[in-house]
C-alpha cells in the first residue's frame, strides 16, 4: 500500500509540473504569418491576452491588443499605457456576460516600430500597468498563427 501512495504521490507531483510546463508554452511564444506577428499572454488575474503585429518594421506597422477583463465598459475611453508612458491607440469595449473584452488599435508605426525593437532587445513590455509582454522568441518566431488551444 506504501508503494502505491508514493507511486502516486510522484506521478501527481510530476504530472503538475509537466502541465504547467505545457502551459508555460501556450503563452509567451511569438508567431508569425504573412507579415503579422502574434503573441498570447495573461493579465497578472490570469485572463488571456493577445498582441498582434502587422508588418513590424515597416512605415505601415501597426497593433492590436485585446484582452478580457473584469466589469462593465465605462462610456469614457480608454489610453493605452505601455511601460508607464501613454500611446495613442484606439480604444473599444465590449461587456460578455459579468466580464469585458477590451481592444485597443495603435496606428502610429513609430510607437509600434519602437515598441517591437524594445522587444528585440531582450526587454519586457508591460501594458496597461499589469500586463507583461515577453521578448521570448521574437526574433526567430515560430510559423503559424499561435498555438492550439
């Protein structure tokens, strides 16, 4: 019986930690596919986020961000704020049942431009205070349009 509850025990422990090792790589990898790099992570409650990137480095870039959150839209507009400084971006809002899924659109390629060579540089961007968006891959990203879910 001795054997059997450590046999579990270890396959418990080992299971969860290879779980989370799963999850750890549904998030934080960068994907790219024709010309849009793409990236999910979460917000420090644990709601997922998704960053797209439409043709960094070039004239055209632009971004969109869309994240789930807590409560109701509020009439007023959103600022996008990314490592403490604001962005101008486009903001909507829509309610889903007791949460909300927010998007904000930056159309200003040299914040964007600027924002992927900070990630480039092996530097984390942390969006809208609690948000953190990791370098990881993002030089070498991996083909396809973002894991399976």
């Amino acid at each position: 019986m001795k054997i059997y509850t450590i046999l579990f025990a270890a396959l418990a422990t080992f299971s969860s930690s290879s779980y989370s090792a799963f999850q750890e790589r549904e998030y934080n990898t960068w994907y790219m596919k024709d010309a849009v790099l793409y990236d999910m992570t979460q917000t420090s409650e644990g709601f997922p986020v998704m960053v797209s990137i439409a043709q960094p480095g070039h004239a055209s870039a632009n971004m969109l961000i869309s994240y789930i959150s807590e409560g109701h839209c509020s009439e007023s507009s959103q600022k996008l704020n990314v490592n403490g400084k604001d962005v101008p971006a486009t903001y909507k809002c829509v309610t889903v049942g007791q949460g909300k899924v927010e998007h904000f659109a930056v159309n200003d390629a040299d914040s964007v431009n600027g924002m992927v060579n900070h990630l480039k540089s092996d530097f984390t961007l942390l969006l809208q205070h609690d948000i953190k968006v990791w370098a990881a891959n993002i030089r070498a990203p991996k083909y396809g349009m973002g894991p399976r879910f």
